[in-house]
C-alpha cells in the first residue's frame, strides 16, 4: 500500500510517518509499501507522483495561524480543492482522511476555511464514488507538538520542564482532548477500513477527554515536583498517563538524568528509587563482599528481592524456630524472591564483587511506623 500524508511534517503527520514506519501497521494486517511525505516544500510534479500513484491519502496539512486571517481560505480550502482535483487528474478514487476541527462548527475565518474543506470532500464522494472520511478534532497534545503556537498543554509541558512561567487565564475553561498516539490508531482502523463513524456522516477518534485547564497546569506542575520526591504519578489514570508522557517528551537533552539520595557506609550502599502512591517503593541495595544485611522482621510491610550482579543468600527464620531456610540467588539465574510477613531476614553477599540487589517494598518507608524489628536469623 502507498500512502500519501499531506502536512507530513506537522505534529500529527510526524507521529502518523513515524508509526508508518515501524512494524505496528504490519501486526494489524496493514502492507505499508511507500509513504510518501508531502509538504509545501516539494516540487508540483513530486506531488503529482504520489497523488497518481497512492492508496490512502492523508490529508493533514492545512493553515491555523497565518499572518493574514484572508489566508485561511487558500491554505485549508484551496490545497484541499488541488488535492481532490490532482487525484481526479490520475482516475484515483483512493480513500482520503481530512482532519478537520471542531472550530468548523463556528463562524470564524479559520472555521468557515475549515467547513469548506469538508464540504468539497462531501462533494468529491458523490462525484466519484471515493471513500471520505471527515475527522473534526478538538485539541490535540502529545510528543512534538510545537510549544508556544496553538496548544495550551505543549506551552505548559515545555515551559514547566524548563523553568518557565505559565499563565493561565481562565483555570475552569474545560479543555476538549484528543491523544496523538489514539489520533494513531484511529488511522490505522482507517486504513483496516474499520474507521469509528458518526451518525452524521462524520468519523471521530474514541477516545477523548476532557479536563480543566487548571487541572492541566497542576498536573504538570506535580510531575516537575516528581523528581524531588522520587515519586511517579498515578498513571493508573488514563489522562495523567497521556500527560506524563507528553511531558517528559519536552524535558531538555541534558536534563534527562537526575540524582538519587545514596545511603552509604562499609557494607554498601541503600538507594531509594521511586516511591509511589498506591503500589509501594521500589530500591537498589549494593552490598560489599562478605557482609550481611538485613536480620530483621516485619509484621505487614512485605519485599521482594532479585540480585541482578553478584551472588549471595537470603536466610529466613520465624521468630519462634531454629529452623533456617536458605534460597541462594545469584546474577546468573534472576528470580524473584519474596519476604514473607512473620520471618526474620537477611541477605549475605556470597562473591568477592559487589552485590546488587533490587528491592521492591508493597509501602514507601514511614519513620513513624517503620513495621521493623531486629533479630538476627
């Protein structure tokens, strides 16, 4: 299948191209021959190539802040129109996908343009029998949309990951949203023919949310806050998923890495990785040849351990028997071992290297309420 994507360097053509291009079409049934990658910089006749020779047409390009509002109407029904009319040029009724807006239901310069692009895709169908399918999308937000344009939350994520100060005008104003990647898989069900139709003749993207710009901005400003406490945010929630990833899209190359609090003495080291609201703490423990940490017990509070460098043993005894059980773990063979309540532990480093060990507690480390008690094994 060739696929010709007009726009195809804009936000939603790059992340359309760049999942073309991958093996996700394929695991769908999808045979991605060429994309052809059209933008205002090609030659008349490259465009006249792709337009004979593609399958699905996506047509993404289009003007939302032009200098002059008269510029609306060339740039969103003029192309358009070049388009449908390059296409008839070569007898090709391949399907062609607009993406249109929800400003198309208003009576403003950008609108109006954008409601004459839709118009003229109705038209071409009943000309020539071609499959249109007309998306009108609210605000979109995602990787690499462009910050300080047209999209409040690329303003916010850029500007937030970067020091810089927000405004929020108006923090009740409910915000319509629709994810790049659901923008992605809503293509792809187009190109299946599986594309999701409204009953007015319209196609729209599942998923979308809606949110308040005020609770954007704090969201983003607690992912800022994340490092700091080495927390993570509730990504068990759809959209605070979807942000968080949209965000760290707009942190700084440099600033990818942060520290971590290392506890060190003659044994080692203890280092506290993430905390989290609702599934515990996650830690690495690096012991030196010999030593033995541990020889403790818990009442609810529970671990699990894997030793990925090194070799050692995790020794178990309730509190009440002699008896010692031995797992013995070692970076050659990584498995889980679990820290049953009621059994004091330890883990003793069995090599002559460091030991490194993983360790996943079910709650962060309260110092009022430790749930430890010593006892050696």
């Amino acid at each position: 299948m060739n696929i010709l994507v007009t726009g195809a360097s804009g936000f939603i053509g790059k992340n359309l191209c760049a999942n073309l291009l991958t093996d996700a079409p394929s695991k769908l049934g999808i045979q991605v021959d060429n994309v052809f990658r059209y933008d205002l910089d090609l030659n008349q006749d490259k465009f006249d190539e792709f337009c004979r020779k593609a399958d699905f047409v996506f047509h993404l390009a289009g003007v939302n802040r032009p200098v002059d509002n008269k510029d609306f109407m060339p740039g969103n029904f003029g192309f358009t129109s070049l388009l449908l009319d390059t296409l008839k040029k070569y007898n090709n009724t391949c399907p062609v996908m607009i993406s249109s807006s929800i400003q198309a239901a208003l009576e403003n310069p950008y609108g109006l343009s954008k409601k004459a692009g839709e118009d003229l895709m109705f038209k071409y169908s009943q000309e020539t029998g071609a499959r249109v399918l007309v998306y009108r999308f609210p605000n979109v937000f995602g990787k690499w949309c462009r910050p300080n344009y047209n999209s409040a939350v690329a303003t916010f994520c850029n500007n937030i990951a970067k020091g810089l100060p927000i405004t929020v005008n108006d923090p009740e104003r409910v915000m319509n949203l629709v994810y790049i990647d659901d923008i992605v898989d809503e293509m792809f069900r187009a190109l299946l023919g599986e594309e999701n139709r409204t009953s007015d003749g319209f196609c729209a993207v599942p998923v979308t949310h809606e949110v308040k710009l005020g609770k954007i901005a704090e969201l983003i400003e607690s992912f800022k806050r994340t490092r700091d406490e080495i927390s993570i945010p509730d990504t068990s929630d759809e959209f605070t998923k979807k942000l968080y990833a949209t965000y760290l899209s707009y942190l700084d190359t440099d600033d990818f890495s942060y520290p971590l609090e290392m506890h060190c003495d003659d044994r080692g080291s203890f280092t506290e990785i993430i905390r989290t609201a609702g599934a515990g703490q996650f830690s690495v423990n690096i012991s030196k040849p010999g030593i033995t940490k541990g020889n403790h017990w818990h009442n609810t509070k529970n671990e699990k351990f894997v030793v990925v460098s090194g070799k050692g043993v995790i020794r178990f005894r309730k509190p009440d028997s002699d008896e010692v059980i031995e797992y013995f773990v070692s970076s050659e063979k990584i498995e889980v071992v679990d820290i049953p309540t009621g059994y004091t532990h330890s883990i003793t480093n069995l090599g002559d290297t460091d030991m490194v060990t993983f360790m996943w507690c079910n709650e962060c480390f309260d110092p009022e309420k430790p749930d430890t008690f010593f006892l050696e094994v």
